[in-house]
C-alpha cells in the first residue's frame, strides 16, 4: 500500500478499484496524489500551484 510521503500515513484505498487519472486523498494531511499507471501502480503528488489554465498555450496579446 502506498505512503503519504508528507505525513508518512498509508492511504487508504483498494489498488484494484482505481483508473489512471483518478485523485486520492490523504485522509491524514489532506495531501492528494494522482494515479499515473494501474499497472503497476504508480501515483505522483498534485502539484498545489498547478492550474488547468497554466497548461493551456498563452493567446498572443492584443497590441
């Protein structure tokens, strides 16, 4: 079972039921993590600064 890797706390949730993409929470810290790969698992810590509009392509400014 994966660890928190900000509180050290094992999340708590079933590897079988989760698909890439989806976000699981820290019960502990609140701290969430994204499921990169099911197979094998392989979750990676959401970035808290990171915004949709960020990873759009800026428009070019109007003069």
């Amino acid at each position: 079972m994966p660890i928190c890797t900000e509180c050290e706390t094992a999340l708590d949730f079933d590897e079988d039921e989760v698909d890439e993409g989806d976000v699981i929470v820290c019960d502990e810290c609140g701290t969430e993590y994204e499921v990169v790969t099911t197979d094998p698992l392989e979750i990676a810590k959401v970035d808290e600064d990171y915004d949709d509009e960020d990873a759009e392509p800026a428009d070019e400014e109007e003069e």
